[in-house]
C-alpha cells in the first residue's frame, strides 16, 4: 500500500477493498455517503488518494481530548509499543504504524462496488477480533461504534462514572476520552504494564498513579469492566 506501513496484515484484504471503493467515488458522492459538511470537502477529495498520500505515525495523526491527555510526544518508545489505535479504514494499527490522513469513523456507510453491505461493521465482520485473539492481555478503551468493529472477549473494558455530591454516581460522556486518554498514559508508563495479565494488574496500576478504580461486583453483568471514578 505504497508509504503506508500498518500492522496486522490479514486486515490488509479489507483495507483494500475499503481503499478501492473510497477511490471509485466522486467527491460529490463522497460527501453524500459519508455525510460530510462542506466544510469537510478537501478531506474528502484525499480520500480518492490514499495511497500515494503522505503518511505519519498513527499516533500523531489522530486527534482530539484523548490523544491531549495521552501527550504520546512525551512518551518513549516501549511505551509507543504498547499503544494500539481502532480505525475504521484500517481496523487497528499500532503506534507507530504509518498512515494518511482519511475522512471515514465507525459509524460510516460506503457503498460497495461488489454490492456488499456498506456499514464498518459489516465490511470487517469477524477480521479485526480474529487478528487481535492472538494479541495476549488487552485494555480496550475504544469507543462504541470502534468496539463494535471488533470485539475482544475477555479484554477489560473501562466506564468512567463521576461521583456527585448525593453519593450518587453518574456516567462521564464529555470528558469521557480525556479521563481514558489519562489512564492510557498511566498502563503505557507503567513499569510493571507488560506483567500485568487481568483486571486486579489493571487496578492496580491505576491506583499507583492516584487514580481511583472500582473492580466489578460478582453479580454485574460484565466481570471485565474497570471503573474509573473522577
């Protein structure tokens, strides 16, 4: 795929075809598809070349309160290794992989030329959990339209809960990625992170750096959910 330079390549298949049928359109139809505003016309038209594009590492393309807080700039390079990042173009790369800028998210619909269903999660089917089954103990942090993409059963998963004045708790939706970006940088930094094989490591980790966390009870639904509590 000329300059780029992904990992996971049994993911290369639909990265392809993805490529391919991004290329087929126009930007007019791009923009339809994609329900890109006007505003978003350039990145769109640089979705018909991706692979003759400049390209970066993964981790400085992505933007955004979560990539703020993860501050990958500041992070040396074993910790660069344990950072792996959902797309919907490429499935997953890691950090250090290179890649162009691209307009499309997890929830997009792209038509396909050989008539199969245009949704991300469709297009992907079992490919990105089958290529991460392999990948050893997971923190997934991905939001859901990028989890759906691609499940890894038995990762754990974190839900960040403020706590309020009554005791009472209630989910963080707006900071949501800035608290996930923080404990991203905490588990990558971490000494200790490459030992750690469940969700107890996990907490414990979090709570070295300060952070407040709460295992899951026994009778919750998900016994691989960490809580985080800001």
């Amino acid at each position: 795929m000329d300059g780029i330079d992904v990992s996971f390549p049994s993911l290369d298949p639909v990265r392809s075809a993805i490529m391919d049928d991004l290329a087929a359109l126009d930007v007019d139809e791009m923009m339809t598809a994609l329900k890109l505003p006007a505003t978003k016309r350039d990145e769109a038209a640089e979705n018909l070349e991706l692979r003759s594009a400049p390209v970066m590492p993964a981790i400085y393309r992505y933007t955004g309160v979560l990539y703020d807080a993860l501050d990958a700039g500041s992070l040396p390079s074993p910790s660069l290794d344990r950072l792996a990042i959902g797309s919907a173009l490429f499935g997953i790369v890691r950090a250090v992989d290179t890649i162009p800028r691209y307009r499309l998210s997890g929830g997009s619909k792209l038509p396909a030329r050989d008539g199969a269903l245009p949704t991300m999660k469709a297009r992907w089917g079992s490919a990105i959990s089958d290529a991460l089954a392999d990948q050893g103990f997971i923190v997934d942090m991905r939001s859901g339209a990028y989890h759906q993409l691609g499940p890894v059963p038995g990762a754990v998963t974190v839900r960040v809960e403020s706590a309020q004045e009554d005791g009472s708790r209630k989910v963080v939706s707006h900071f949501n990625k800035h608290y996930k970006g923080e404990l991203a940088r905490v588990l990558a930094t971490a000494p200790d992170a490459d030992s750690v094989t469940d969700i107890e490591g996990v907490a414990s980790i979090a709570e070295a750096a300060g952070m407040t966390v709460e295992l899951p009870g026994t009778d919750v639904k998900d016994p691989h959910q960490l809580t985080l509590v800001v």
